[in-house]
C-alpha cells in the first residue's frame, strides 16, 4: 500500500488469487468476524473439556503438553493416519457419489526434508500409473501432536486434496490444460471446506480433533485480517505477529515465518478462506432452496465435476444447478 499505485496492484492481486471481486476492506471486515466467531468455538471447547484456565492457556497446554505427543515410532503415526483413513473411507457413501479411480497412499516425507516440510498432498499422474501420495512430515515421532490429525487428513487427502484433484485429473471431458491447471481459490477452498465434514464423516469425536479443525480454521481467518491489514490497513509487521500470537496457538518463530510470507507475496493467502466460505454459503443456499430435495451427495459432484473454476462461475453453475434440481 506504501507503493506507487499500490492499492490498484493489490486490488489486482486480491482478484487474481480469490477469482473475486471482493474489496480488501470487505475481505478484512470477514476476517475479523471469523476471528470472532471461531474463538467462541474454541471457548466452548475449553469449557468442554474442563480446562480451568484462561483460552490462552488452554491452547498454549495443547500446544505444549507431552499427553498430546502420544507416539514413539514413525511406523505409529502412519497407523494412526491408516486408521483415520478407514474411518473416513467407511462413511464417504454417505457423502458422494463419485469417488476417484486414482490409488491413494500415505507415506512419511522422506528424510532429507522431513524437517522443514508440511504435511502435504502429490496427486496421481495423469495416467493413472502413480498414486496420490499423502505425505506425512515425521522428522521426530517423540514430538509429532496428535490435535491436527484428523482435520488434516480431510484437507490434504480424503476427501479434500485427493478427490478434487484426482476426479480433475481424471475427467477426459475437460481439455488436458484444464486436467492439470487449478486457482488456488477453488482448490484451498475445497480442502479447507472439506474439513468442515469431520462430524458427517464419523469423526471429531474427540473435542481435542474438533479443536485442531478450529486452529486449522482460525489460522486461515487470521490470514484474512492480517494480509488486508498489512496491504491496506497501514499495519506493521509488529503488529501481525502481535494479532496471530494473540489470536492462536502458534509459535513466534512462526508468526514471524507467516507474517514475512504476507509481506513478500501479497494476497495469496487470502484463497484459502475465501474459497472455504464461498463453498459453504452455496451450500447453505441450495440446501434453503432445496428443502427436502437437496441431495449433498449430488451437491458435491456438481461442485467437483467439472474441476477448478473461478468462485464467481463456481457460484453462477451452482444457481443453476438449484433450478434445475427445483
């Protein structure tokens, strides 16, 4: 914003990366909403689960304590993963109809990058030879937490990542450029969405699982505020570590890492929410609409079936899909 015809570029940046119009003002304004409601939601676990401290203290001992680094051997954390896996695949009849042909696998992250990667998803090749490939960062089982698996696992692999990419990859019905091309808006979105159905897909059982789909949530939410804080808002780079430490359970170093990635690549990480909001209000719309006619397995082959799109067309196709479902 301190640049010459800096707003323009970054009203630019904000279209090209969200595929919206969507004024930064208005993008910060979402943010801080969500900010809002999902600390409520983190309150209400705390008091779930009886935590006698304050919201900071309860997530700075989640963060911290050694009754959430249960595992011992790498081979543990991929069981687990296998067994989240299997929960999931057992009630994905219940939300979808069309499922990939592509194999799927979890693997550690090898060794030479393990300690600097996040956990990540490599889709399956186009024809059909390598499957998708969930990597799992285990650098140290001793202190790898449990609280994240389960939100993750819907993000990076089933259904996020793996089905959007691998149904994309797949659909001989699209030109081969579109096979393989995505924005991020459409694709974090989706995953970032696709986190949302832990409780529809058997699992957040645990208030602890349910707590990391929450972090995941918030983390993305604060993106919201501080990227549109940095870039429009005068805010310092002080200050976005300040509002993240303040706001979540993340470490300084971090903070620092995360608010450097806003500052050096503006607008990016405001595709992750935006995607995630845009799904759920179009959801949320059919199902009004629809009444007793909304089928969510049908909602969620018209959102997939015709791969990445811009939100503003992926919200025209879903308009569409409602009349005629009507």
């Amino acid at each position: 914003g301190a640049l010459p015809c800096g707003e323009a570029a970054y009203a630019h940046l904000i279209e090209s990366q969200t595929t919206t119009r969507l004024p930064a003002e208005e993008i910060h304004a979402l943010g801080l909403r969500e900010v809002t409601r999902i600390r409520g939601e983190i309150e209400k676990v705390r008091v779930q689960v009886g935590f006698p401290g304050t919201a900071r203290e309860f997530l700075a001992d989640v963060a911290t304590s050694e009754r959430f680094a249960p595992f011992r051997t790498e081979q543990e954390v991929l069981d687990a993963n296998r067994a989240i896996e299997g929960r999931v695949n057992r009630r994905i009849p219940e939300l979808f109809r069309r499922v990939p042909r592509t194999k799927f696998e979890i693997r550690p992250t090898e060794a030479f990058r393990a300690a600097t990667a996040s956990a990540e998803y490599s889709p399956g090749s186009l024809d059909g030879t390598r499957p998708g490939i969930f990597y799992v960062p285990i650098p140290d089982p001793r202190t790898y937490r449990a609280p994240r698996m389960e939100d993750l696992f819907l993000h990076e692999a089933i259904p996020g990542h793996h089905f959007q990419l691998s149904l994309t990859i797949e659909s001989t019905a699209l030109p081969r450029f579109r096979r393989i091309d995505a924005n991020n808006a459409y694709v974090e979105g989706w995953a970032l969405y696709c986190e949302s159905l832990g409780r529809e897909l058997g699992i957040y059982t645990d208030p602890y699982q349910y707590l990391g789909m929450l972090l995941g949530d918030m983390h993305r939410a604060i993106r919201l505020v501080v990227d549109t804080g940095l870039h429009v808002q005068g805010w310092t780079r002080e200050q976005v570590i300040k509002y993240m430490l303040e706001n979540s359970a993340t470490s300084e170093t971090d903070a620092v890492s995360e608010a450097e990635r806003y500052m050096a690549i503006p607008g990016q990480a405001l595709a992750y929410k935006t995607g995630q909001m845009k799904i759920t209000e179009l959801r949320a719309r059919a199902e009004t609409a629809l009444g007793s006619k909304f089928d969510i397995k049908a909602f969620h082959d018209e959102v997939l079936k015709d791969g990445s799109v811009p939100l503003d067309v992926l919200d025209t196709k879903i308009d569409r899909w409602v009349n005629s479902q009507r």
